[in-house]
C-alpha cells in the first residue's frame, strides 16, 4: 500500500522537475521570461556572423551585408518596412536619437546605423531615398537598404530572429529590436528599440570612458 501511495506522488515530482528544467531552458537560467529577452541573451553569449547576402541601399548601390561594417566599430542595425505606421516609427525614432548623439559626439567615423527592409518589393531604393530623406538622415551615417534576393531575406530574418506576418490589410505585423554589429559583421547585442541610450552606452568610447 505505501509503494502505490507514494507513486502518484513521485509521478507529481518528477512532472515538476521536467517543467522546472524546462523553464530554466526558455528563461535562460530564469533571467527573462520574454522571447526578446531570450534573444538578447542569446546572441550575447554567442554572437552572429552575418552572412554575404546581397542588399541595395537607397543610392541603388549594392553591397554584402556582411561587409557592412568595413572598419567601423559599431554599426546599429533595425528591420522595418517604409509604410509601417506603428512599430517602426518606433525604431525610427531610436535611429534619429542615435544619429543626432552621434553627430554631436564626433562619432561619424566609428559608428554607423543601416535600416533594412524587409519589404523589398515596396521598398526600392527610389523608396528608401525618400525615406530616409522623410528622416532627415545623413547620408555618410545612416543608410537604407534592402536585400537583392528575396530567397535570402528569410535566412536574415532567421538570423536576427525577425517575425513578419501579413496584417490582413497590405501591411505586416512584425516584432523589432535595436541590433549591434561589430566592425568584424557579427550581430553582437539586441536592445529595446525604445532604449538607443543604453545601446550608445555600451560603446566605450561613445561615453569617453
């Protein structure tokens, strides 16, 4: 009778185990319990080398995403698409705060921002120029661009662990982070796209320290 009492009892703890073992996995050790948060652990511990997809800025110049960064120390990278009304206003926004203290810090020549889009189609270069002009961005800081190949855009979505779903209404639902790259092309930390400042932060020498 004690063997069968304790039974449904050890069943109980061992189901307890196997979902505490599995929320320490999903939480990174219960330090978030966000999938964004997972992402930015993630790729801390492990940074991302970019692969050489072809993209096409608004000049209509072509270039390897993965040769982006070509001795610059620090290029800040967000996913929107031009006609984006909600999210992505909110990228902007964080891009135009980073250029601004850039500029006023002298950092042109170290740190650079790219916005991709992930609606090639739409976004042309004709429509990234606009943009970007929209935006007031200066051109030799912030530049535009979209992927050359659409059969690469899903890998780079993959990679920047970028979800888009179509709305239903001609425009996309879709998640969105403040990524840095490194001057080596690998995607090195993730940032809340409402917090560029604690993203400049990280730069030493962005703070003079």
């Amino acid at each position: 009778m004690r063997t069968a009492t304790w039974r449904p009892v050890a069943a109980i703890l061992l189901i307890a185990v196997a979902a505490l073992a599995a929320f320490w996995t999903v939480t990174r050790g219960f330090q978030t319990v966000t999938s964004d948060g997972a992402r930015r652990i993630d790729i801390a511990r492990s940074p991302r080398p970019l692969p050489p997809a072809p993209v096409v800025d608004g000049a209509g110049r072509v270039f390897n995403l993965s040769d982006i960064a070509g001795g610059t120390d620090a290029t800040f990278v967000t996913w929107v698409y031009t006609r984006c009304l909600t999210i992505c206003r909110t990228s902007m926004f964080g891009q135009a705060y980073l250029q601004q203290e850039i500029l006023a810090r002298g950092l042109e020549g170290r740190v650079k921002l790219l916005t991709l889009s992930f609606d090639p189609v739409h976004d042309t270069p004709d429509v990234l120029s606009a943009y970007g002009r929209q935006l007031k961005a200066d051109a030799g800081v912030w530049r535009f661009a979209t992927v050359t190949e659409t059969g690469s855009l899903m890998a780079l979505l993959k990679l920047f662990e970028i979800v888009v779903l179509p709305d239903g209404a001609g425009g996309y639902s879709h998640n969105a982070a403040l990524f840095l790259m490194d001057r080596h092309g690998r995607v090195v930390r993730a940032y809340d796209i409402d917090r560029p400042d604690l993203a400049l932060a990280d730069l030493p020498f962005a703070t003079g320290t």
